[in-house]
C-alpha cells in the first residue's frame, strides 16, 4: 500500500496507469466515441453545479451507508462493468471484485471480461452484479443467465447503448480491435511498457475472453475466441428481450444506457428493478446528453418505483455528491477504479474507491448530512447563466 501513499486523486492514478499501459490500451480506455466530445461533456456536466452548504449543524458522525433492494453497501457507489479488464492487468477483473468486495460496495463484471462468471463469484460472491452483452445465438445468452444464477449473482444488468459498434478515433487511429491478441502494435506497443508486457508473458501470453470459450469451436486460441465474441455482438435487442429476460432472470434486472423518459417509464411498467441513467462514458455517440444532465428527467419519470443510478464522468466524492442531490439511489465509476487497477492492482483500485469515499465524506459533512438520506436538490445548483453542458 505505501506506493498508493502518494496517489492523492483519481488523476493521480490516471497518470501512473498512462505511464504502464501500452499507449494503444490507455487510449482504449480514456477515449470516446468521435474525437471524445462526450467525455469532456460528461465532466463539463459536472462542473457546471454547485453545491450549497448547511452549517450550524452536528456533523460529528457520518455514515456512508446506502440500502439498495436486500443489500446495505458501505458507500453509495459501485464499479461500473469494464470489458478487457483482465488486459490492462493479469486478473484485472478478479483484483476489481477484491477491492469492491473489501470496500463493501458492488462490482459489475462485463460482459466482455477476460475472468470468467465462476472465477468472479467465488471472490466476491456477495458483491458481484452480471452485465449481460446479448449474444447473436439466443441460447449462448441464456446459457450465461444460467452461468450468473448458478454462481450465486443476485443482480443482472442488461447493457442497452450499444445497437451498433462506435467509432472512436483514437481506436481508429491506433489499429484498436478487440481480437487485439496478435495485433502487431500491441506487441510493439508492449516492448515500450515492459512491466506491462512481462506480466503476461510470465503467464505464457496475452489472454481470452473467458466466459466465451465454451461456446467458440473446440481448442480456439484467445484470439479466435476473441473473433467469436465479435461475431455474436451487436445482437439486435428489443422491449421484447427485456420481457425475456424479466422472465429468465429471477433476481434484480437493471438496465444500463437509458437516457429517455418514455424508455424509463417502459421499462419500470415491464418490472425492470433499476436503471443505469448512462451515455456509456461518452463511448457511443459523442453527442448524447451528459448522463448526470439526463439523470432528473429519469428520476422524475420513474418516481420511486425502480432504484434509479447514475455513471459517467464521476471522478470526485463531490461528483456523487452532486448525483444523489439529483435524486440518484446510486452511483457507478467506470475509468476510475479501471486507472487504480491497471496502474498497480487491487491496491490502486481500492486506493480509487478509497479516495472517492473520503472525498465523498467531506462533502457530506460540508454539506451539513450526516447520512446519503440527506441528499435533495436544495443542495444542489446550477449558476444562473452557466454554459449549457
Ligand atoms: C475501458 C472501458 C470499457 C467499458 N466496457 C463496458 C462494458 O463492457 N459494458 C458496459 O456496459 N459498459 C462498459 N463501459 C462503460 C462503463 O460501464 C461506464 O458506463 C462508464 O465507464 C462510466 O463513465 P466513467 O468512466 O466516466 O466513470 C466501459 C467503459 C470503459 C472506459
């Protein structure tokens, strides 16, 4: 832990996980869609609020803890899923679910994570959600419905933004795809970031999409897995599947990518139990709303019938603070925890979540709340004649 000692903010270790990343995966994840225009939104969003403190209040004792459905987390934030983890680091995913595990807050394995379900559940059982990425083949996906309830997951998340693939032009620009494996530049890459590279040589090469293999042909190498996994994306989903799903899955269904009051309410009348208000972290479409710009509309939308959470550009404590003002249940950090992990494992990941905490515990005893049922939107505003996000 005595590295993470001088990391004092999310962007320190954005900076520590450029410095280990072979450029053409940093890229991967600091990037968006387009020239990265929603990312910057994303964060504008954000700093164009403020928040308006109570004083003359007790606030000697905090507390952090949030109730969602059966479950009380120990902060109102979670991991957000993140495909190829398990590349920026070997066993990315599993040092994520140990750091959420230890912080007492969820973790969202993706659907295109190199660890398997089983793997994931067996670390953290009582703290891993599953992000379900249809395949083309419906019983593929609902042999990982199978997979998600077998092991114990209580939650599945059905990811909804991605009807098509996204052109982000920094991937473009440097040959990025997901059967990277062989890719030439990754390799070139590597020799200028050989404590990236060593880790995985030492495990004898770079890995496989885990929860695919059973479904590629027989022997597949990573990368044909890899080529598998892409053939079956992108399956058109419709209102119809979540029927299916709502049907299938007979835990907690949460959506992922809502950002339409009609879709919300849709969804909430098909007895989904959450929704992810998202743009994806600016991924998809580089001109969507800020995800925290959209958030009141879902909330007002839904009322209090499904657990309403919130992800994208959340890189501060305050930032959750700001969604839960605006009537967010929930919060998730996608780059944050993914820099704490590339940059030096589950340490730099807890050190993420650590940070957001602390950050967050400050903002609450500024604000005059001793506990995240304080939250409303009188603590929050927006400055008269700030520039729209
Ligand atoms: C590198 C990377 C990979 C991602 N992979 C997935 C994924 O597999 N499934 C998914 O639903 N969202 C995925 N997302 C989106 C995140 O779950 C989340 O919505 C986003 O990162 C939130 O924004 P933030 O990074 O600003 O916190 C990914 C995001 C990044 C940065």
């Amino acid at each position: 832990m005595g590295a993470m000692n001088s990391v004092v903010s999310v962007e320190d270790l954005r900076r520590l996980a450029r410095r280990r990343l072979p450029r053409i995966l940093f890229d991967y994840i600091d990037g968006g869609a387009g020239d990265d225009a929603g990312v910057h939104r994303n964060r504008a969003a954000f700093d164009a609020y403020r928040l308006r403190p109570r004083y003359l209040v007790d606030v000697s004792e905090r507390s952090l803890a949030t109730p969602l459905w059966q479950h009380r987390y120990v902060a109102p934030f979670g991991i957000a899923p993140i495909g190829l983890a398990g590349l920026f680091r070997p066993d990315g995913e599993l040092l994520l679910a140990a750091a959420a595990r230890d912080a007492g807050v969820p973790f969202i394995l993706s659907g295109a994570s190199i660890a398997t379900i089983e793997d994931v559940a067996r670390i953290a059982p009582d703290h891993t959600w599953y992000q379900l990425y249809p395949a083309r083949e419906q019983r593929i996906s609902l042999d990982l419905l199978r997979r998600a309830r077998q092991a114990g997951l209580g939650v599945l998340v059905l990811t909804v933004d991605l009807p098509i693939s996204a052109r982000r032009e920094r991937d473009v620009r440097n040959g990025f795809d997901f059967a990277i494996g062989m890719s030439p530049s990754l390799l070139l890459d590597g020799l200028m970031h050989p404590r990236w590279s060593l880790g995985y040589l030492a495990r004898g090469g770079l890995p496989a999409f885990g929860n695919w293999r059973p479904y590629a042909p027989a022997g597949a190498s990573p990368r044909q897995i890899a080529e598998f996994f892409v053939s079956q994306s992108f399956a058109t989903q419709t209102w119809r599947d979540v029927e299916l799903y709502r049907r299938e899955w007979p835990g907690r269904l949460v959506i992922k990518g809502i950002q339409h009051a009609d879709d919300a309410r849709r969804a909430a009348e098909l007895g989904v139990d959450g929704l992810i208000v998202s743009n994806h972290g600016g991924r998809q479409l580089d001109c969507l709303p800020a995800a925290i710009d959209a958030l009141p509309e879902i909330r007002a939308a839904v009322e209090r019938r499904v657990a309403v959470m919130v992800d994208g550009g959340i890189r501060r404590g305050s930032d959750v603070a700001i969604a839960l003002s605006l009537g967010a249940d929930f919060a998730f950090v996608g780059r944050a925890p993914t820099f704490g992990v590339a940059a030096a494992g589950a340490a730099g990941a807890g050190r993420a979540l650590d940070i957001l905490r602390e950050e967050l515990d400050l903002a609450m005893g500024q604000l005059g709340i001793t506990s995240v049922a304080g939250f409303g939107p009188e603590l929050v505003a927006r400055p008269a004649g700030s520039p729209p996000s």
